[in-house]
C-alpha cells in the first residue's frame, strides 16, 4: 500500500490521548496542535503533515471513497464504544 491517502486510513496514532485512531480520524485541532508543536520525524510525521493538509483545506471528503467498510464512532477517552 504505497498510496499516501490509503496509508492515512490504514495507520493508527501510535500514542498519546489519541492512541488507536486512523490518522484519517484524528480531530482537526490535534492535527493544528502537532503543526504547531512540530510533526515527529520519518513517516508518521509526513502523513500527519498531509492530514492537516487535507483537514485544513476542507478536503476531507477526498478519503470517503476509499474506505472499505464502515467508520468506528469516535468517543472520548475513557468512554467505552
């Protein structure tokens, strides 16, 4: 899977208050934070850098058709699902 957009919907956040959502999912205002404070470093910097990108320029819709199945509802920590 070599397609940036395909990685956003396939990669989880590996830690921190969102640990476990699709980069595809994470809250625009995280995504504004970590532009902010500083993308991390290699891979996981550059799709979260793309995802701002999108998020930040109302071009979310881009990634709906290729989701393959449905959408886990988001909930706040601590929540069960």
């Amino acid at each position: 899977m070599s397609d940036p957009l395909q990685r956003l919907l396939a990669t989880e956040m590996p830690y921190g208050k969102h640990k476990g959502t699709p980069l595809a999912d994470l809250p625009g205002n995280y995504l504004a934070w970590l532009a902010r404070e500083g993308f991390p470093r290699g891979e996981l910097g550059r799709l979260l850098a793309l995802m701002h990108e999108l998020d930040h320029n109302g071009l979310r819709h881009l990634l709906e058709p290729l989701r393959t199945g449905p959408r886990r509802p988001r909930t706040n920590a601590g929540e069960a699902p």
